[in-house]
C-alpha cells in the first residue's frame, strides 16, 4: 500500500510535536522539583501543572503536587492527587498519613480513619516513634469523632465582613481600644503560598460588630514594624501596649520557615521603636505565635526547637524586673503532643486557651483550653461551634463572653479570615443545643509501670541480677526496689498522674542509667475511655552499657554555631545527663572529645575544637563533678562524619561532641 508524501509529512510532524511535548513537560516537571526542594510550593504547582500534560511517572508528579499543597496549608486542594498518587502505587511512606489529615481536613473521618489504618499497619520500621504515636492516637481520635461532635455550646460565630478579603486575616489580638491582626496584604508575594507577604494592620476595637461583622477599616498598624520582603505577624502586647512581641522571617533564604523569629519593639508615646530580634529565639527553628500572661511576667511562644515532643511545641520564659528574658522552658507532655501546639493565649480566667493539631479534634487544628488543679493538666477540646474540620485557632476575649478567633472554615471570604463569637443563641437561627450533663459514672484510671533490664548491643539480651529502684521524683522515695531474674522484667507498679518518676538500674559490669518518665502527656483523654475501669501499663525498656575501656558514645543535640564555642541552651540537657552518668558511676573517667566542619583552616579548626571541648568539660565541672575525671580534646576536623557536607545541617552534624571511656 503507497503512503503519499503529505501522510509522511503529517505523521513525522505528529512525532516532533509530541517529542517537543515530552521534552517540555520533563523540564516542567524539574523546574517544578526545584522549586519545590528550595520550599517555593506556588511556583512548583505551576510547574507541575505544566508538567501534567506529559507523560511523566504519575506516582511521582501527583506525590509532589499533593505535598507542595499540603506545605502551603492548602490540604483540601492536596486530597485529589494523594489519592491519585496512592492509585499509582507510590512509594511514598507517609502519603497515606498526609492524605488522612487532608481529608479529616474535609470532615471525611471515615476515609481519613481508613487511610490511618493502613499506614499504622503498613509503616516501615524507621518510621520516627513520634509519627507512629501521632497516627495510632489519631486513629483512636477518628474512632471517638462522634463523642468529639456532640460537644456544642451556645455560641454565635459571625464573620468579620470587612475586615477579611481573598487572602489570610488571623491572630486578632487586642490593644487597647485597637483591633490588631495579622493579614497578607503587602506587595511582595511568597513564594511559599502565592499570597502576598504577611503584615500587621489594625481596625478601632467595636465590642458589637453588626450582623454584616463591619467595623472600622482597617490600616498598616506602624510604618517602623513593617518590612516589604518578609512575613510579619502575631504580635502579643504587654498589659500597658507599649511593649509588643512579634513573629518576623520567611525571606525564602531558608525552606521551611527556619529563619522565623521572635522580635521586640517599644511604644514611645509616638512612635514604636525598629524591631530587635529577641536572644531567646532559636537560629535553627521556628519560633512564633507569642502571647504575655496577665501580669505581663511570663511570655508564651510556640517553636519546633530541639528537644520538644515533636512537631511545635509551646514554650514559656520569665521576664524579670529588667526586661530579661530567662531560658525558654517546654510547656510539658500534658500540653505539647507528637502533633503541633500553636497560638497561646491567656485568657481573663487565667486559663491558658491553644491551637493544635496533636490532641483530640474535630480538624486540623482544633482549639483548646488547659487548666491545672492538684499537680494534674486537663486539656479539653472548646467544642462546636468554635471547631470544625478545618483550622481553628487564635483565640482571644475581650470580654467574659465576648472574642474574635480565626479559621479558614468554608463559607469564608478567602483563606484564614477573623470570626466574631459571642456566648448566646442566634437571634435568628436554630439554636445549638448543649449537651445534658452525662448521666455515667465517673470512669476510673489505673496506671502502672513495668519494664525489661537488657544489655545495649545487638542482639539485646535480658540481663538477670540487675538492682532496679523506680524513684518518685517529688519526694526521692522509691515506690518500688526489685532484682531482676532470668527474663530480666521488672514491675508492675502503679503510678500517679501528673508525677515524674525515675528508674534507676544497676549491674555489676555495666554503667549505672537512669531513665526519666513522665506521667505527663500520658493520662487517656476521657473521649477514649469506655469502660467504667481502665487499667494501663507502661513498659520501659532499660538498657545498660558494659564497662569497657576506650568505648565511644555519641552525644545527640551537643551542636554549636558557625565559629562558636559557647554551650548552646539546646545542648545544656545532654550535658546534664553525662553529668548524671558520673554522679551515679563515681569511679568513671571521660574523655570528651569536639568536632569541627571543614569550613576554615585545619588549624583554626582544631583550636576551635579544642575551646569547644573544653566548654564542655567547664560546664560538667560547674555541675559538680571533678575536674581530675575529664579530658577535653579537640579533634578539628579530622573524623567527619559527612565528609562531602553541603547543607547547614549537614555541616551542624560534623560540630559534634563525642564521650570516651578512659578508666573505669
């Protein structure tokens, strides 16, 4: 059969289109991977948009396009493409878990529990402790969603019309008479997001927004606290609104907002002073969100420094009669979840009220308030209508019955937009009815401790014949001393909420350790509990070091700053553990030994080794140990750890401390 000239033509031109096609949508689809890995998620999805109308590895581009959504807070718009990149078979082992918040996200609780259970079931064995905790106790959280709902209050929530536009409106705080927010309203655009930079305004304060939620409308809040190319935020005002904390960053220097930090300003009278970064702000993290305590001697503030429980945690730090600022200090398991823990606020009641995505909610962040009595912290969720499947958070009053919050619940303006709500009925809608008082009895729960001694190496063997003491911390009493048999088990032993404990286990041979626990974060939520008695064991697993000479231990979290040598406050509690280790094994001797990054000379690196351990070893001295038992050697920069490093954390891990036996 002839095929005549113009078919030729017209297939071989056919070819090259789709060749050209092809080829355009891989560089698409690259561009769009490099946008993503620099944390420019707007600019990616245009490029992976692109890239959708080639033939690119689905798994792949709908992976990446679901997770450059998820990363701009847009989880409603990601659920689509996990969905499709789950139905290709990606590889991706925390795809499922993204795609159930992004779904509970969407008030599906059936298919956000569905899609937990196969990640719980189906996780890999490195998957970090912390997440695995956050997805088992969301599962128990999607199982109880139904009790969660029937928690309503009558509360009127009305939107604040004019104050809320396509864009974000959230963290209103009040000032006086003022209204002040934070809103993207500058020039600049994130790239982050697409939206405009985020900037401080402020409207005149109305007790009683209309119907319509109008009020004055609203300007730029100060000209000295506003940068065109940075996000700017969250402020918090002392008790006489001449001292302001805010939140400042997200130049896109550094990928996921690590360049946030709190900053200072004063009111003059006139004017507010150009921002000062606050010392307790963390270089390697994010830290914003802060808020004063009533009597203005406390600052509140979220941040996923190290050594949280995972995710943002809340932090607190005291204000002495001069301005300083003390170390800021972990808020504790029974407010901070594996989850994030965000926006506090101490209300009128002294309660402290927050945002978080980690304990029990209807959404992705739910608001909640903490109350302390007799040692213990409750934590309980505000309810409907405050909460709902999206993000809630960002509460404050200005009266008794009387706030503003803000969400990014649907029916809004835009994004995040300023709710009103006031406690009461609508005037003229169906009443949200409360719940009657629960006509169970109180349920009852028992605790308890148990645990195995083994030896620290691979395989781990029980060890028989160990001494264990479980020590209450409050008053130094054991509750309970046991030698351990041939299984090497200890317990069990009850406990009592809101206590900390200690296990203290030694063996002939082997290192004396301590091992600290918590009842903190570990009381049941009362929407788990369906029994009228609940009995739970925690089993904690003991490791011993045998004594051996010239064995090397790495010490986790003991990191500097380029060219520095001081003790960071990150660091502080690695140290004190070693300091633990010699106090409870008193014939030790240690070397303790500093490393460098390449970055300078192999001479200056070594002189900055050696001042590094020797900050280290001053600092267990000044705990109370003998100098006579430590060495301080420094190293340089000849035992890396990442020989090739090119990022900032790569080049922290090389800034290491390492401990050594020297003599028993």
């Amino acid at each position: 059969m002839k095929i005549n000239t113009l078919s030729v033509l017209l297939i071989a031109v056919g070819l090259a289109s789709g060749l050209m096609g092809c080829n355009s949508a891989m560089q698409a689809y690259k561009k769009g991977v490099r946008h993503y890995d620099a944390g420019e998620y707007n600019l990616a999805l245009n490029q992976f948009q692109k890239a959708a109308k080639g033939n690119i590895d689905p798994a792949r581009l709908n992976y990446y396009t679901a997770e450059s959504y998820r990363l701009s807070n847009r989880f409603g718009e990601a659920v689509p493409f996990y969905q499709k990149a789950i139905e290709a078979n990606t590889t991706e082992p925390d795809a499922r878990l993204n795609y159930a918040y992004a779904l509970k996200s969407q008030g599906n609780y059936t298919g956000a529990l569905e899609q937990l259970q196969q990640y719980v079931a189906n996780a890999p064995r490195t998957t970090a402790k912390g997440t695995l905790d956050k997805a088992k106790r969301e599962v128990e959280t999607l199982k109880a969603i139904d009790i969660i709902a029937k928690n309503k209050s009558l509360i009127t929530l009305r939107n604040m019309g004019n104050l809320n536009s396509p864009g974000a409106e959230f963290a209103p705080v009040v000032r006086g008479e003022e209204l002040v927010f934070t809103a993207s309203r500058k020039e600049q655009v994130y790239k982050n997001n697409g939206q405009p930079m985020l900037g401080l305004y402020k409207t005149k304060l109305n007790q009683n927004p209309d119907e319509t939620g109008s009020m004055p409308k609203p300007e730029l809040f100060s000209t000295n606290i506003f940068e065109g190319n940075v996000n700017e935020g969250t402020p918090a005002f002392s008790k006489d609104g001449k001292t302001m904390v805010l939140a400042r960053g997200n130049n896109g220097k550094r990928k996921g907002g690590l360049d946030v930090d709190l900053y200072i300003s004063r009111f003059d009278g006139t004017t507010w002073s150009q921002p000062l970064r606050l010392p307790i702000s963390d270089s390697l993290a994010w830290d914003g969100s802060p808020a004063f305590s009533g009597d203005g001697k406390t600052l509140y503030f979220a941040s996923n420094r190290a050594g949280g429980a995972g995710g943002i945690d809340l932090y607190r730090t005291s204000i002495d009669a001069s301005g300083r600022f003390s170390r800021p200090v972990n808020m504790g398991r029974d407010i901070n979840t594996p989850g994030d823990e965000m926006f506090p606020y101490v209300g009128p009641n002294a309660k402290l009220y927050f945002a978080s995505d980690g304990h029990p909610g209807l959404g992705k962040l739910d608001i909640f308030v903490a109350t302390r009595s007799g040692g213990v912290t409750r934590v309980e969720n505000m309810g409907q209508p405050i909460n709902s499947p999206a993000d809630d958070f960002g509460l404050v009053y200005t009266d008794p019955a009387k706030g503003f919050l803000a969400s990014n619940r649907t029916g809004g303006k835009g994004d995040d937009d300023i709710y009103f709500f006031q406690e009461g009925p609508p005037a003229d809608t169906t009443t949200i009815a409360k719940n009657p008082p629960s006509a169970d009895a109180p349920k009852i729960v028992r605790y308890f401790i148990a645990g195995t001694v083994s030896v620290n190496e691979t395989p781990v063997v029980p060890l028989d014949s160990a001494k264990v003491r479980i020590l209450d911390d409050a008053t130094g009493q054991p509750i309970a001393e046991v030698t351990t048999g041939e299984s090497g088990t200890f317990g069990k032993y009850p406990l009592q909420e809101g206590k900390d404990y200690t296990i203290l286990a030694e063996r002939k041979g082997y290192l004396t350790r301590r091992e600290q626990f918590t009842m903190q974060g570990k009381s049941i939520p009362p929407v788990f509990l369906t029994k009228s008695q609940t009995d739970t064991t925690f089993y904690v697993p003991v490791l011993l070091d045998k004594s051996v000479l010239n064995k090397t231990f790495v010490l986790e979290n003991i990191y500097y700053d380029l060219d520095k040598y001081n003790i960071r406050a990150d660091a502080s509690p690695e140290l004190d553990k070693i300091v633990v280790i010699l106090k409870d094994n008193p014939t030790l001797k240690l070397e303790l030994s500093s490393h460098t990054d390449t970055r300078s000379s192999d001479a200056y690196n070594l002189k900055l080794s050696q001042n590094r351990a020797k900050a280290a070893v001053d600092y267990i001295v000044s705990q109370g140990i003998s100098a006579d038992r430590l060495v301080a050697k420094g190293y340089g920069e000849t035992r890396l750890v990442v020989k090739n490093a090119k990022t900032e954390e790569e080049h922290q891990r090389n800034r290491r401390t390492e401990i050594k036996i020297l003599e028993l």
